[in-house]
C-alpha cells in the first residue's frame, strides 16, 4: 500500500500503532475466516484485490496526524461529482454486520441487497463493493435514506460510481486538496436531495 497511496498508508500505520480507547480499536485484524464467514452467509465471494489488502491491512479506521479528513470522487451517470468522506475500511465481519443492519425484515431494506458497505464516513453515507456479476468488485457510493431503498426518490439514480477496482478506489483515496489537483475540481452534486 505504501507504493500505491503514501497517505492512506500513513492513515493504516498510525492507526495501528494507536491504543484503543472509549470508541474502541482503531485498527483490527482480519483472518480468512472471516472471509468465509461472509461467503457462508451471502453466498458470494469477496473481490481478491480487497481480500489482499484486508488480509495484509486488517480494518482501520482514517485519520491523518493533523485529523484532516480523506475523501474519494464519487461520479454521477450525469457527469456530477463530489467528495465523498471516507473514514474507516471495513473488514469482511464489519461489512457482513453493517449490511444486515440496512437490509431490515419485510421488504425494508435500506439498500440494494448486491451492495455491501464498504467504508463509512461521518454520516450514513458508504463507499459500497458491488457484489453483482456484471459489476462483481466496483466500488459505489451510496448516502443512504431511512426509507427502504427503491422507494419514490431514492434508488438506483442515488448509487454512484467510485472506482472500477477496490484497488483503484485505494489509489485515489486523498485530501479535498489532493483529489482536486489529481482529479480536477468536483462537478457539484447534491448528495442529499
């Protein structure tokens, strides 16, 4: 990871080496086990690139030493773009867990049931793997509703695209700053309408 994103390395390094404390560990290892866990339980296989790095990584949580938050584009079909937060990569455990509780009993589900949360940010918006056998392994982004998704304004226009790749979604992770001078300024989408 070093080679491919020097900032985000920094991020893994630094919360490997914090203590835990009253918001828990801020980094956790991840075995295989719990790749077979969430298998077992979806029936779908993880991507390789993202086993890799969770398996050599393990789950951390992204903070950098001045606690400058770090983002990543997520694209519209429109051609609209924003930052988007990313603040923590969740193992297989966190994601499996983190899915359940959005897919809810008796048709509630406040996701697609083929996207898994990948990463959270400060509010219940996610970077999402994309389980699904035509996009097996993209990454999407989702600001998801309290209303099931599917419902009257919130559904498929509202999943957007980050990255073809987990890796490619780890490569672009940066400062507002960096993802502009790599990226270009964002073409303003409301993630909230």
């Amino acid at each position: 990871m070093k080679s491919l994103n020097p900032i985000l390395f920094a991020s893994y390094k630094q919360a490997k080496a914090y203590p835990p404390d009253e918001f828990g560990a801020r980094w956790n290892e991840v075995g295989a086990e719990q790749a077979e866990q969430f298998k077992s339980e979806i029936g779908s296989d993880l991507p390789a690139d993202y086993l890799e790095f969770v398996e050599n990584f393990g789950e951390f949580t992204i903070w950098t030493d001045d606690f400058e938050k770090l983002y990543a584009r997520a694209i519209w079909e429109s051609g609209k773009s924003a930052n988007v937060e990313i603040s923590k990569i969740l193992g297989p455990a966190g994601m499996l867990e983190s899915w359940q509780s959005y897919l809810g009993a008796g048709g509630r589900a406040r996701i697609p049931e083929n996207l898994a949360p990948l990463t959270y940010d400060s509010g219940y918006g996610h970077a999402m793997l994309d389980l699904s056998k035509d996009n097996f392994g993209k990454i999407r982004y989702l600001q998801v509703k309290t209303k099931p998704f599917g419902s009257d304004g919130y559904g498929w226009d509202q999943v957007e695209t980050i990255a073809g790749s987990f890796t490619e979604f780890v490569s672009q992770i940066n400062s507002k700053r960096g993802l502009t001078k790599a990226l270009g300024a964002p073409k303003k989408a409301w993630l909230w309408a």
